[in-house]
C-alpha cells in the first residue's frame, strides 16, 4: 500500500508500488537508484520522453505570462494549438475542443455525436478501451467495463477484426475485412440503423492487443457510416500523435473520420490534456444552439503550451520518419525474429513503436500462454516475464497473454535494441519453462 494514495485499476493491500524519483529520456530512476527503459511510455504516453528541457521549459514561459484562464476567454496559447491541430487534421475538420484526457474526449465526442443525429446508441467494439468515466466505461469492451455495470444501455457492442483469432473463421486478412464488415452492417440493422448515433474505434487497438485493422477495414467501415448516416468516431488516444509512425493513425489507412480523439502523446502527459477535433459538419450544430457540455480547465495554457512545443519537435527534429525507420529497420525483423525461435509465441504485429508480442501455449491450436483476464497463479508466466525484464533494468508492457512494445518515440536505437534484448532473453526462459 502506498500511504494515504489511493490507487487506479488495484487491491490497495496487495500492491507495493515502485518509487519513482527521476526520469530522463526513455529511463525512470526508482528511489534505490534502480534505472529502468520505459518500454511502456509510462501508460503509452510519454512520447517525447522523461525530462524534455523544451517541454518543460514551454510550460515555465506559460506560467510566466499566465497560468491559468477559463474556457470562456479566448486564450493565444489554446488558440495556436487548436489552428495547429485542425490543419493537420485536414479541411474538413473545422474545430478543437479540449478536455484534461482521452475519457473525456470520448464522452464528449459521444455527446456531440448524439446531438449531431439526433440518435441515442453507440457501437464500439468488444476488444476495445475507451475510458473509465461512466459512457466512456461503457464503450470500453474488455473487463474493466463488468464491474462497472449496469451502464450505458444505448452502447452496442461487435466484433472487430482480428485475424489471428477470427471470430468469423477467416483463413486471411483479405477475409477478415470481408467478413467483419458483413458482421457490422449486420448489427446495424437489426440494431435500427436510424437509432444509431456513432460508432467509436480504436484505429489501431491499443491495450487489448495492438490490432492493425486488415486493409479496407477502416475505408469499409467509413462507407457504412456514410450508408446510414451514423457518425465515425476515431479514437486516437493512444495511437494518435506518432506512435504509428503518422500524426493521426487514420493516416496509414486512408480514411477521414467525423471526430477525432486525443490525448497522452499530444503533450506527453506533461500536463492532463486531451481533445477532440471536430468535422466542421458537427460543428455547426453548435453555431447558433448552446453545446450542452464543457469543463474548468479546457484547453488549460500550461497543458497547450508543451502541446505546441510537441508539434514544432516533431517537425524540427523529424520525429515521424524516425518512428516509421525504427519500426520497420529494428523492431520488425527483431520481432519476427523471435517468433521463429520461440514456440510460445504466435503472433507479432504493429506498426512504427506500436507492437505486440502474442504468446501461446500451443501454436496449432493457439491457445493463449494464460487464460482471458487471468489472474493470480493463471497469471503466473506473465509475471514471470514482467519480473525477468524489471530485474534486467526494462519496464514492460504486459497485458493478458502479450507483450506490448512501446517506448518513448524518442529513444535512441541502441536503448531499443537493449530493451529487444531483454525481450529476447526474457522469451527464451519462458520458452523453456512452458
């Protein structure tokens, strides 16, 4: 237990969290002087890493001229970052509105889909995270939403693609796409067509598997929203910002969302912002007629000040085509690599600094290393690989029976070679355990 601090997602009595003291680049330094390579980006993140001089010092400059102002004033610093973020969004995205993280993007971006349609109900897939905050829980489709229900009765929830574990019995990705779009339009109309406000996707699902939807999926999907007039929400929280190598993840597939959300690499967590960019269609709905929402501290100057700043260093120091290098040169071939040496993993995927490692019992049968949302001793060989890297200086990110890749998109080639290392050791004691 950790004092008076109580503690998200946890057992108070049964944690003992790591005291962290410092940080630095892509390492945090615990209060043993232990150093760790945040292969995680803290909670996928920090994109910028641990200590950027140019982040920090734009929130002091802030703090200098102002450092605080309602959403009500027009604020210079709020303002720049909402123009920056339009532009790069593309002409038909018209509006900013700013939350304090991804949860509340999404609620809102579900309020503003509600009242765009003038429908209720929202779809989101089952393999999916979109929040803790009451719709946003609701949206969410891995486990964390049951202990939080009764919620939100108008979300519906469907199959995404995945194809290595097809729910529609797909032999390729060709298939998957085929099949998973029949799956929806399905549930479209039974569900009424006309009752549906949004449907809400991770473009590349983040924490529950890191799954690179098939080609055609997201353009698919994109045409059926179109077809029944329901409103298509991109989550971008997590894979938005250059972890997959493009500013907004849609990029890589070709398809231009109603809403995006954001949140974590859009300043790096240096101060809780998030947002959503609004199509300028949606945003018309507001022109005359009050939106029925808002929040104290949106679009905060010290939290859109390091947002700037995070823009011209993606710019300046060409961020983006470093993240697509190091995936494609390094982390790729390293990945597919320890698939053909190790039997307990089935599968690797991703795209830019954005990876999953699938570990698997059996590889005919691919049946999981652990169980769904195993825990306790069902948990075990996880843990077992968790504690192999963080004795070994590397915070992983595990997560049911995988194992994520997703540094700072700022660390150096040799740090991510010495995290795929530990990876790689990590994997070969396992293999033999299992």
């Amino acid at each position: 237990m950790d004092g008076n601090v109580f503690h998200s997602w946890s057992a108070q009595d049964l944690i003992d969290p790591v005291n962290v003291v410092s940080g630095q680049g892509s390492t945090f330094t615990d209060d043993q002087g232990r150093d760790y390579l945040d292969f995680s980006s803290q909670l996928v993140n920090l994109a910028l890493g641990h200590g950027n001089q140019r982040l920090i010092q734009s929130i002091k400059d802030q703090a200098d001229r102002l450092v605080t102002i309602q959403p009500s004033f027009k604020n210079d610093t709020r303002s720049q970052l909402a123009q920056e973020l339009v532009e790069r969004a593309g002409e038909s995205f018209g509006s900013v509105f700013f939350t304090n993280g991804g949860a509340e993007a999404n609620e809102n971006a579900v309020r503003m889909a509600r009242g765009y349609t003038g429908r209720r109900k929202v779809m989101s897939a089952y393999r999916s995270y979109h929040g803790a905050t009451s719709t946003a829980i609701s949206l969410t489709g891995d486990p964390r939403r049951w202990a939080n229900e009764p919620s939100d009765s108008s979300v519906v929830h469907f199959f995404g693609p995945y194809t290595y574990r097809s729910a529609f019995w797909s032999e390729d990705e060709g298939q998957e796409c085929e099949r998973a779009l029949a799956h929806l339009e399905q549930q479209i109309i039974l569900e009424g067509s006309q009752t549906i406000a949004a449907i809400i996707l991770e473009t590349v699902v983040g924490t529950n598997g890191i799954l690179v939807p098939p080609e055609g999926y997201l353009p698919g999907v994109r045409a059926l929203c179109d077809k029944y007039g329901i409103v298509y929400i991109a989550d971008e929280v997590m894979a938005g910002f250059g972890r997959t190598g493009t500013l907004f993840a849609v990029e890589n597939f070709g398809v231009v969302p109603d809403l995006i959300t954001f949140a974590k690499g859009v300043n790096s967590g240096y101060v809780p912002l998030g947002g959503v960019i609004i199509s300028k269609a949606i945003q018309k709905t507001w022109s005359t007629t009050a939106y029925p929402g808002g929040l104290t501290y949106s679009g905060h100057p010290l939290a859109c000040a390091p947002g700037l700043e995070t823009l011209k260093i993606f710019d300046e120091d060409k961020i983006l085509d470093r993240v697509r290098d190091l995936g494609e040169r390094v982390v790729r071939p390293r990945l597919e690599a320890m698939k053909e040496k190790y039997n307990i993993v089935g599968e690797v995927r991703g795209l830019g600094l954005f990876w999953a490692i699938e570990l698997v019992k059996d590889r005919e049968t691919r049946e999981p290393l652990v169980p769904f949302n195993a825990s306790g001793a069902d948990a075990a060989p996880m843990n077992d690989f968790a504690g192999y890297c963080k004795q070994n200086g590397v915070w992983p990110f595990v997560h049911f029976n995988r194992v994520h890749v997703a540094p700072p998109l700022v660390i150096s080639e040799e740090e991510l070679v010495r995290g795929l290392d530990v990876y790689d050791a990590a994997l070969a004691e396992l293999d033999e355990k299992n």
